[in-house]
C-alpha cells in the first residue's frame, strides 16, 4: 500500500469472528443471523460477510434490495433477508436473486402475493410485527385480519415472523416484557415456520427472547450491547492519524477555527491529518481524547475537516516525529466512549467511518498474518 | 438505474458550475481555484472535478496525495496542490503524479529540498504561513530564518504563499485584519511567485484578501459563505427518501428506540427508507423536518440507522403512497439549515453523506439531460 498522510482503518475480521462465536455461545440452539446493513455497519460488506461465513454464519440481513444483490455476488450461498421489503416495481429483483423479503404491512403483503402469483414463484418471506417501535410492520389489527383471512397469503410462504425491540439496552425497562407478550400472541397467530425477536442486547435478555433466530449487528462489530456493564465483546475496529506538524505554543494564542480554544500555558499542539471528513465528528471539539502511544491527550481546538489538533504538551518528543501514529479509536479508546464524547452512539460513529482512510483487515482466515 | 427502497442523492453540477461563475465573478484577475478534498466534500471528486473543469477551473486543493493520485487519473491536465504536504517516504508519488505539495514546516521543506536534489526535479511546491489557525505552517521566527538563510530552499521552486483565515464568516472579527497583516508581512518576506489566503468567505471580505488565488471548496456545494445574510450560492444537492409504510395512531403510544417520542393526538406516521447511515445526522430525532411535496413534516422519535419517523398528519393522502419521495434536504430545506438543527456546520453535513444513496448527476456539459 502507498504511504499517504491520511488516516488508517485496521479492521480485525478475527475479532468480529470470536464476537460471532461468543454471541452464538448465549444462543444454544437458535441460530445467529448477522445484521450486515449499511456496508456491515460502515466495515466494508464484502470482507465482513466472508469472515462471518467462514465463523459459520449462514443468514444476513441488510436493509434493501440494493444491499442485497452487493452481498449475494459476495456470498452465493448466504440465505439473505431485507428488512425494507420490496417497493412497487422492485419485486423482481428480490426473486432474481433470491432474496427474503420483510414485508411490513397489508400492502407490501399484497403487492408480493401478487407478484407472486403472476410469475408462478414461491414467495418466500418474512412477517414483521410492530410490538412498539411504530415504525415497521403489522399492528394488531392487521395481524388479527391476517389471521382470519389465510386468503391474503396466497403464493406467500411464511418464513420468519419478526420484530425489533425498542428498549433492549435497558433490561429493566418494562416495553421488553410488553414487546415481548406482544410478539408471542401476534405471531402465534400467524403461524410462520419461525420467530425471531432479539438483536445484539436482546440476546442478553435471557433465554425467552431467543426464539430461533437472533439477529446481531453492533456485537458483532464491537459495541456494547450491555450498556453500563463491561463489554463482552472484543473491540474491531482501530483509527489512526498520523502527525503533520508539532509546534510550541509560548505566548497566548488561539487554535483553530473561531479561535475556540486558548492556549494560556507554554504548550506543544501537534496537527494530526484526521477530520470530520474522515468521520471523525466534529462534535469531538475541544471535547475528544486521543492516544500516542499509551499518553493520553485532548483535542484542542475545532475538529475540522481533514485536520485535528491535540495538546501533546506532556507527551515525549520520541513521539512526536512527522508521521507518527496517533490512536483515535482502538484499544484505549474504544467505539462506545467516543460516541458518549460525541453525544450519539457507537453505530453512529461505525456508519460514519469516511471513504478516505487506508484500510486494513487483519485477522480471519482470509486475513491470516 | 434499477429501483431500490434506499435513498437518492442527486448532485446538480450545472449549480456548482454557476457557484464557480459566481465567485470568479468577485475576483477580477485572481484566480479562483477549487478545493475538492474529501471527495469534494462528499460529492464525487470526478464528476465534480471534470465540471469544475468545463467551467474554466484550472487549479484544485486537496488534502492528501490519495485524494491527489485520485484526481490525476480524472483530470490529467489540472495544477494539482496538497495541502498535508508529503510525510517522509511519500515524496515520490508527488513528483510521479506532478503534484505541488504545500510544505508545511521547515522539516517537512528540508525533506523535500534533500528528496528534489537526489532525483534532480524541480521541486515546485507551495509554503504554508500560519497566521493564526495554530495548525499547519510556518510560523513568524521560521519565516525570519527561511528569509535570512535562502540555502533552505535548494532544489525547492516556491510556488504560492498561502495561509488560512480562522473567522472568515465572521466579517467583523479582528482576526481577519490581523491574519491579513500578518500574511503580507511574512509572504514579503519568502518572495513566492504567487499569494492566496482566502478561502470561500473570505472572497466576500474584500479585494485586498484576494492576492493572485482564492481556494473555495463550500460555497461551490452549495454552502453560504456569508452566514446571516441570504445566500448567494446556489443549492446543489437534493436527498430524497421513500416511504416504505404509513400508520394511522390513534392511542397514545411510543415511537422509535429508547420510546423518545410520544404520539399523544390522533396522528400518521410515516416511516422513511432513509438514517443515519445514510449521514442523516442521529442528532436530527425530534428536532429535524422533511418536505413531501411542499408540507413540511417534523421528524419525530430518534432517527435510526436505516429508517426516519416523520409526523404525517396534516400531509393529504395521496402524498403518502408507498415509494413517496420525502425531501430531507433541497430547495426547501437547504444543507445549511440542516446543519443548524443538527448542531453542527454544513460541510459536515456533506462530507457525513454516505455510500448509500442511489447518486443521479444532473446538469453540467457532461450530464447534459
């Protein structure tokens, strides 16, 4: 690879296998799903899948057709789910490649049954039910149509029933329980070959929300799904930027844009090529912590696009050489702390991980060192 | 372009071509070059490079020599400067890709003297003044010693002096008049062959900020190099999403994860193929609004990483079909206002737009519709 001032990515497929196996480990015999959409959680779709699939991952779900048809020339033999469901005029992709659809209310059921029909296929799907995210899928009401009226699902075979937890993050909080009595007597009604409920934090909510299939994403990719207690999962993801300029600050003076940060002590301020541009957000202001080596130093100034500046006042001058590396995520800094820094969540930060970094994958079987 | 649920990001070159028009038209005799690092700002560092090029567009500003490799295959003719400068071991793609680094330091200016004079080239690069960013450049005693000691610049053919403006959008700030005494004051001292300092604000604060070159990377997508006044720039990109399912709520209930929204009046809600994983910032939930056609439509529980609640209520409902587009930014609601609900700045905005939107490029001699 040629040496760039930009910023690197290294992804560590091996840890997303070892999340896969202990996560597969809470399951018994219900089978892990991997949620793969947006590029895998912004860690590149293609080598994500390969590593899952040879960890013994067989079913993906993404979020569209789009998706889909990227991870069926990747993987010809995974079984692919999509959660948005075909829209008028897309349904033929869907069986070209077969791919599952999530239908999510009447009218996508409808619409498929007709498709269906017309061109003689078998129309295998998946049911969602809206158990308190009023977002996607059938309500009572349309469940209880659906279960009176079997007509409806002619040239449809029902897969999965499924649903999404609103709460999973807070075990305490009383919509699991309500989700979860919700989504066992609509999808009781149904009838479909299976169920499914639990994503990364409903794994960890016990054995009753397990079902047959659970359906992870951000565990797979390193983020917390027990919030509040320690992270089971091994962190896959590390960013660095590289040192451009180190300069020494001895009179008082601003940095950055706005003039937002003041230096008032004699202070070194290196620049580092990494910025907003790379996904590095700029809500990390005045506000972020990096890495050089195992010193710990704050952001200072406004993250701008391709450039942030830190306080490297207490750090030895053997690290501050042009080039040196410097961590902004990784193993002293993890996923879920920074997005806490940024105010959102560690998905946030994976899905906004830019295009410009140099990336690497290590780990994994088609990885190996 | 097959039919898929995702997001659709169109790109009006024709309205960059315009920005490019209307900003050379502030600059009698200066030159106005483009800076489309980033993948210029997120929206395609080819295409909108080959129509800055049709506008007349001769120089472009990147970050690093990645970005400048990239740009060297799409237009083999364009004066091509980085901004990072070359980090050891990388100056050999600078003179393979006649690239002009912007020299940073006085140790990044000697490797470059010492790479030029083993290899014989010319060495053609541009000296970066810090005037008061606190982030990439010389600084006052590095000028003194670079002018008092000419032997630093051996085998190294001085192209521009540039510098950065810290406040430009803010006309009335006494860093502006500071940066430009300290930029003349020290550029008079190199003796380069040319002199830039402004970026796109920064064309609107005056002639004498304008020297032989002026950079402008947002105001050329669309962004208001004058905040607080009307914009004179014009919008270049549209995001739409689509409707994937609309409910009718008639009792009180939660909407989205973390039950953050409650629907406490009859209302609809609908449900948009369209997140944050997309760069639709997570900081819009409860706090952003859309356009259907010309209703706008408050965002309503936490915008998820594929799919946006939006309150539909007063929407009729024939503007509510499955596929309906949802405008989440264009004419209506311009990036800028975007940025403004979301806490942050408009670039941001641009360079966070993800790999998943369906991308439609309009306008411009080569999109001639």
């Amino acid at each position: 690879m040629t040496e760039t001032s930009g910023p690197e990515l290294t992804i560590d497929l091996g840890a997303v296998q070892a999340n896969y196996r202990t996560l597969q480990s809470h399951l018994a015999e219900t089978e892990l799903a991997a949620v793969v959409k947006a590029d895998a959680y912004g860690l590149g779709l293609g080598p994500v899948a390969r590593a899952l699939t040879e960890a013994g991952c067989k079913t993906f779900f993404v979020a569209t057709s789009a998706e889909a048809v990227q991870l069926r020339v990747a993987e010809s033999n995974a079984h692919i789910h999509v959660f948005n469901g075909p829209l008028p005029g897309e349904q033929a992709a869907f069986v070209e490649h077969a791919l599952v659809p999530v239908l999510n209310s009447l009218e996508q059921l409808h619409n498929w049954s007709v498709y269906c029909t017309e061109i003689g296929a078998p129309g295998l799907a998946d049911i969602q039910i809206d158990t308190g995210m009023t977002r996607l899928g059938l309500e009572a009401g349309d469940v209880a149509r659906l279960s009176a009226e079997p007509g409806l699902l002619q040239s449809v075979t029902l897969d999965l029933a499924i649903s999404h937890l609103a709460c999973a993050d807070q075990p305490d909080h009383a919509m699991n329980q309500e989700q979860l009595a919700a989504f066992r007597a609509a999808a009781g009604q149904i009838g479909t070959a299976g169920k499914s409920l639990a994503s990364s934090s409903g794994i960890f909510l016990g054995a009753q929300y397990h079902f047959d299939m659970a359906r992870a994403g951000a565990a797979l990719f390193g983020l917390n799904p027990v919030p509040g207690g320690p992270n089971p999962m091994r962190q896959v993801i590390r960013i660095q930027g590289k040192i451009l300029q180190v300069r020494s600050v001895d009179t008082v003076r601003s940095v950055g844009y706005g003039a937002s940060h003041q230096a008032t002590r004699p202070a070194k301020i290196a620049t580092v090529a990494i910025g907003y541009g790379d996904g590095y957000p700029r809500a990390l202001s005045n506000a972020g912590t990096a890495f050089i080596d195992s010193h710990e130093v704050p952001v200072v100034g406004r993250v701008s696009m391709d450039l942030t500046t830190l306080d490297v006042t207490d750090v030895p001058d053997s690290l501050l050489a042009l080039g040196q590396p410097v961590d902004f995520a990784g193993p002293l800094n993890p996923v879920d702390q920074i997005a806490g820094q940024a105010g959102t969540i560690g998905y946030e930060i994976l899905t906004s991980l830019g295009t410009r970094y140099q990336r690497r994958y290590v780990g994994g079987e088609g990885n190996a060192a």
